[in-house]
C-alpha cells in the first residue's frame, strides 16, 4: 500500500480487517448470473462424462509424434 490508495475495511470476529484495493466482498455474487441462458439436456454427471470422452477422443485422434 502507498499514500493515497483506497482499502477496504471488515470487522471480523471483533478484529479490524484492511482489504487491498478491489478486494471482491463476496465472490460468489460476482458469479451470479454468469451461466444465465446455459440449459442442460441431460444430468449434469452425464455431460460432464460426454466432455471428457469429446476430449479424450481429440486427443487420441492425433497424429503420434516421432521421437529421434
């Protein structure tokens, strides 16, 4: 910190918290709304286990490097 800069400050558990500058209070409303729109066809576990196997594929589908 230096002469001019803003902080926050908390109280927490009777103590004085100084937050650096641009401190997210709650990082989880910063989060909210970002997947808005975003509709899932299936359970969730089953996509996931769909983008792992789309990956796994892609990764196998390259061409193998020679090694000299």
């Amino acid at each position: 910190m230096k002469e001019g800069d803003y902080v926050g400050l908390e109280i927490s558990n009777n103590k004085l918290v100084v937050l650096p500058p641009n401190t997210v209070a709650n990082p989880t409303e910063v989060l909210s709304g970002l997947a808005e729109g975003i509709q899932l066809t299936e359970p969730i576990k089953q996509e996931l286990k769909k983008a792992v196997a789309a990956r796994v594929a892609r990764k196998l589908a390259r061409e193998p490097v020679e090694v000299r």
